[in-house]
C-alpha cells in the first residue's frame, strides 16, 4: 500500500430528485436566516423558485453572476450582500455562480449553499478564481469551500445536451488527472473510477435523448451524471490535478476559450502526454469508460467525438498564432505532474488539440 494523507472537508451533502424543496430547511440547519440568491441572468427562474422555497429568509435575488468572476461582479454581489444583512448565500447554478459566491465568502466568512445546476464540480472544492484586467488568480481558501450543497438530479433535466456533455468530461478531467495525482489515496482512487464510470454510462443516454426532458431512462441517467460530478469535484477539492487543469486555465483566461469545452478538448493529449508516466491511471480511465481495446486517452477522445463535442481547440475560438505563446505561458509556473514538462513536447501536445487529432 502507498503511503497517504486523508483529510476530509466538513460539508453536508444532500442529493435526491426533488431536493431543491429541502432548502428552506437546509438554511435552518445552518442557522441562516437572511440568503441572499445568486445566479446568471440566464437562470433568473430558477433563483426564483429557490427564493419561493426560502420563504421569509430570502434576503433577495443577485442575478449577475457571470464566467470567470470578473472582480467588478465581485464587488457588486459582496455589497449587495452587506446591503441586504445576508447571513448566508445560495448559489444556485454553474461553477460561475458558485465562483461568484466564493468571491462572497472569500471576504466575508458568509456560509454557502450551493445548489449545482452543471458538472463543473466547484460545489466540492475550496478553489476559488476571481478575473482582473484579463487575468484570472485561483487560490485555495476554507472559507468558500460551499458547507451544504444540494444536489437535485430534477434541475439539470434542462441542461442543454451540448453543455452536458463537455460539462460531463469536465468533471471527468478532474477524475483523471486524480488518479495520477502525487497526494492520491486508496479513497480518492476509488471515486474518480466511479465517477467516469457514471458519467461515462450517462452522457450517452442523454446526448441520445436530445430535447427530451422527461422520461424515466433520462431520469435516472441525469442522476448518475450528478452523481458522477459528485465525486469527481471531490476529488478536484483533495487531490492536487496536474498538466491539464494548468493547460486549461491558461487557454481559458489568456484566450477566453469556453471552459467546459476547452477541458473536452485538452484532455485526450494531456492524457496522452501523461500515459508513459502514470500508465495503471490511464488502464484505469479506460476500464472505467468500458473501453478495455482503447487506450485511456482514446477512450476519453472518443468518448467526446461520439456524442458530438468540439475535438479541436481550432474550433472553438483558439488561434494558431497564439499556440506558442500558449505554450510559453502553460510553462512559466512549475506545477506537479507525473511526467516532467518538456517544451517541445507540450508544443506539439497543443498542436495536436488544435487540430483535434485522435490520440495514437
Ligand atoms: N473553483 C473550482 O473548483 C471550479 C471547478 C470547476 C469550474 N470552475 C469555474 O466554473 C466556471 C464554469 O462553470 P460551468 O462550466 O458550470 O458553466 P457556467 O456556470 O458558466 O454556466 C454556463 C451557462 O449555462 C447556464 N446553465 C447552468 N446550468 C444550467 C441548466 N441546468 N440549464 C440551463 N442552463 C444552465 C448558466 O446560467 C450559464 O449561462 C469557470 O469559470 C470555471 O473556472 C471552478
């Protein structure tokens, strides 16, 4: 056995179909009695519903969350808590709704409920990002790791199957790149094979189910996919990810490319890149996905290209000319990773994302 360190975060995890109604007794759990909702102006309903629930203890609605936390919204959404009283808030939505009630805590102590609405995984983890002038600046913090999260399967019915998907192998990126990381235990190993094995099983049944947004088959597979984001985003707030995550949030705040489809995208070649260090991670990912004839970043690629996501970083907004540039940045910081960082090899792992070529 590997010798480990296991620390756990104290969070209270709530997950059944229907949970969204138990937030008025979540809050009380918590002692809150003022929850200020947030959420994007996209889902403003939502927030509604979840300030219905709320009753009297919704201090209000703000709905300005947006991608990446630019510290202007920060501001925003930290007065209009202060304003308001606010004793806690309710971030229910994307990883750009949790990321903004982050910003809240990060300076206020104010406890989070979140309530995830996509697979990004933010809920688990004590990361925060917020963007100034073009830059994004991530940290590790207790104070925004979410106390409660409520997941409630009945809420991602609407997910659009596009986002669903690249939303799906976000979550498995932290899965995978879990599995080769330094500070990994015999715990974590175990929830990133079974979370890509729930995302794996569900993401086809609901690219297959396309608008339909009811049936018991689609149901039980948007569970599993949330439950899947579960433990993946668990194991992104423990384990401490590598290449990939570094290439992502260099291609997302350097480039502004989508984040969920920038992480479909990367992971087959970072995988690739990483396979002659962490071969039994890649068997692994494989094994999980039921593709024992494919190799672990095959299986992720193909995983992609057969429920219709971007495979080519050329294809959702990256320029060629900036691939060497990209390259020099992803590089600047030393980070852990199971294979050392070699310039010309990540040179040439870019190109190959760029064009969306199948891993060999
Ligand atoms: N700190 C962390 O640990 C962590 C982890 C993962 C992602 N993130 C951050 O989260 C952001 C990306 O989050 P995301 O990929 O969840 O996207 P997002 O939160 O930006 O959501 C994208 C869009 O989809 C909408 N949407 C969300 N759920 C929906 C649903 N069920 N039905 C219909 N529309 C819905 C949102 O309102 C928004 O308009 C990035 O900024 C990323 O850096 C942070």
């Amino acid at each position: 056995m590997r010798p480990f360190i296991y620390q756990t975060h104290p969070q209270r995890i709530v997950f059944r179909a229907g949970a969204l109604a138990t937030l008025g007794a979540e809050a009380d759990t918590l002692h809150a009695r003022k929850l200020l909702v947030l959420c994007t102006p996209q889902q403003r309903d939502l927030a509604e519903r979840a300030a219905e629930v709320l009753g009297a203890r919704c201090a209000g609605i703000f709905d300005g969350a947006v991608m990446h936390v630019p510290v202007e919204q920060a501001r925003l959404a930290r007065s209009c808590a202060a304003e308001l009283g606010a004793d806690a808030v309710v971030a229910i939505g994307g990883g750009s709704t949790i990321g903004l009630g982050k910003a809240i805590a990060l300076e206020s102590d104010l406890p989070i409920v979140a309530v995830p609405t996509t697979y990004a995984g933010s809920e688990m983890t004590p990361i925060f990002g917020l963007t100034e002038g073009g830059l994004k600046r991530t940290g590790r913090d207790a104070r925004v790791l979410p106390r409660t999260v409520v997941y409630d399967p009945d809420l991602t019915l609407g997910l659009p199957v596009a986002m669903s998907v690249t939303s799906g192998i976000n979550a498995i990126a932290h899965a995978a790149e879990g599995l080769y990381a330094g500070d990994r235990t015999p715990v974590s190993d175990w929830m990133c094979r079974e979370g890509i094995a729930a995302l794996g099983r569900a993401l086809p049944v609901i690219a297959a189910a396309g608008g339909e947004r009811d049936s018991a088959e689609l149901r039980a597979a948007r569970s599993d996919a949330l439950y899947g984001a579960w433990l993946c985003g668990a194991v992104l707030g423990s384990a401490t990810v590598g290449l990939h995550h570094k290439l992502c949030h260099t291609l997302g705040g350097s480039y502004n490319l989508p984040h969920a489809e920038t992480h479909t995208i990367v992971l087959p070649h970072a995988l690739a890149y990483n396979a002659p260090a962490a071969p039994q991670a890649m068997a692994a990912i494989a094994a999980a996905l039921g593709r024992p004839d494919a190799t672990g970043p095959q299986a992720v690629f193909d995983l992609a290209a057969s429920l219709g996501a971007a495979v080519a970083l050329r294809d959702i907004g990256m320029r060629e000319k900036d691939l060497d540039r990209a390259c020099e940045l992803a590089l600047q910081a030393q980070y852990p990773n199971p294979r050392p960082l070699a310039q010309k090899e990540i040179r040439q792992l870019l190109d190959d994302a760029f064009h969306g070529l199948r891993p060999g």
